[in-house]
C-alpha cells in the first residue's frame, strides 16, 4: 500500500488529509475500519486485469447488507463488461474513458418495477407506487447499497469512481439496458484496479463546523470557513493541475447556469416517461 495512503497513517494525519492541517476535527475512538473510509478518493483510470472470480458476487452481497427502507428492496443493479456495450454507456456520460477502461461497470437502479409485477402477479392495487416519496426512497435505498459497495472493494484493494453523468441520458441508458417501466439508472460505479499512472489524492472536505450542527441549524462563521476551506482547495487544485481551483468556483461552475446540468433539468419528464409518475 502506498505510504500516502491513510490506511497506513495514523489518526491525525488521515484527518489532515481530508480536511487539511489547518483544520482537523477532534475525533475521537478510531479504527482501521475508519481509516479505510477516510482513505476514499475517486479513481479516474483502470488496468484491465480482470477481477478475481466472485468478487462481483461479493459486492452485490455486502450491497445488499445496507439499509433498506422497510425492507422494500427498491433497487437492482446491473453489471457491464461487455466493451461494446461500456463504450456506448461511456458515450452517454461525456466521453468517460474510465468507464471502457474498469473491468466492471456497475448500474444502480431505482427500481419499483419489481413492485409493479408483484402487484400484478397479486392482483393487488399498491396506491403508493406513483408517489414522489416511492421514487426517493428507490433512489435513497440505491445510494445506499452502492456505498456499501464501494467499501466493501476498497477493502479489497479496488479503485472506483461514481458515474453521476449516467443521468445525462437516462431513456437512452435504459435502452442499452433493456430497462423495463419503472427502472432507471441513478448513476454508475467504475471498479477495478487503479493504473499505474493514477495518483490521485484524499480531496480535502469542508471543514466539519460548516456541516456539523448541534442542537439547531447553522453556524455563523460559515463564510471564513468557506473561505478558509477554498484556500485549501485552491493549493489543492494547483498541485493536481485541477481547473476549477475553489470550492466557490466549483460550486458556482456546476450550478449557476443550467447548460452544466448537461441535460439533467429535463430529468422530471423523463423520468414520468420512464413509468415514475412522481405525484
């Protein structure tokens, strides 16, 4: 393991990695569970070695061990590792080569579709299929098993990336994929090994007092922390060549006009058209 990486550091020097010496919280109890959670930085290159028999299985297992809202079971995923078919995905979400590069493209899906053949194989009416609440909890309970995932391979010595431009083209996605009414893609998961040129680092995170509250909402050095945090991702930005060189900058870059939302602004109508009414 690269000596960089937190997994092999101590406690105080993982947390200055992700929120900078500046400003480490005062964590307490500490394990090597912890460590490897603080040691997530997303991976943007693979070498094709292909994955030891099972570890598919695997990850679906430890996905499937997550919380599920009242055991619903509102989400499926899907694995890819045809090249043809990861190339057509890859052109859906701008061009990711790291999407035809991982051994194994994973698809989460919010999936009530399950549900719908269930009420019809009942012959029952399920009245909370077409609400918004139905659909969240689909995309939520996906989340969820997706991350248990992604800890689950970085125990194991495997590199990811979430793929959130999967959205970019949800009908088109759910074309490749034979996605029957009711289904659609939430984001995708590159897997693999990371290539040997890949040096990605631990991102710095804002600083916990920007994001933790007690008792009521708020805090009313938020923009000194912000601007102390932006300081740090400025030096950050510069050291791995990164174009947006603020959070304030990125922030502003994904959200002040809608062209960055790359489609996604039509996603409610897509959405309805996909079999989520979303009432």
């Amino acid at each position: 393991m690269d000596a960089s990486y937190p997994g092999s550091l101590s406690k105080q020097e993982s947390l200055a990695l992700r929120y900078g010496a500046d400003s480490i919280p005062a964590a307490g109890p500490w394990n090597d569970h912890i460590s490897l959670l603080m040691s997530h930085r997303s991976v943007r290159g693979y070498r094709p070695d292909a994955l030891p028999e099972g570890t598919l299985e695997t990850l679906v297992a430890a996905a499937q061990s997550a919380a599920t809202s009242s055991n619903l079971q509102t989400w499926s995923v899907i694995a890819v590792t045809d090249p043809a078919k990861k190339a057509a995905l890859a052109k859906l979400a701008n061009n990711q080569k790291h999407i035809e590069q991982c051994p194994l493209f994973l698809l989460w899906l919010a999936d009530v579709s399950r549900n719908q053949r269930l009420s019809q194989q009942e012959n029952v009416t399920l009245e909370t299929l077409p609400y918004l609440e139905t659909f969240l909890v689909a995309a939520i309970d996906a989340a969820l098993a997706a991350q248990n995932a992604v800890v689950a391979a970085e125990s194991l010595g495997l590199s990811n990336v979430y793929i959130g431009a999967m959205r970019n083209h949800p009908k088109e996605a759910g074309e490749i994929l034979g996605l029957p009414p009711g289904a659609v893609v939430c984001f995708g998961l590159c897997i693999g090994y990371a290539a040997p040129d890949v040096t990605n680092e631990v991102k710095p995170r804002l600083p916990q007092e920007a994001i933790l509250y007690k008792e009521t909402y708020g805090n009313p050095n938020e923009q000194s922390l912000r601007a102390a945090y932006d300081a740090e991702m400025a030096a950050f930005s510069q050291k791995h060549e990164m174009t947006q060189d603020t959070w304030t900058k990125r922030v502003i870059g994904r959200m002040g006009k809608i062209p960055a939302m790359s489609g996604r602004d039509k996603l409610v109508s897509i959405l309805q058209s996909m079999g989520f009414p979303l009432k």
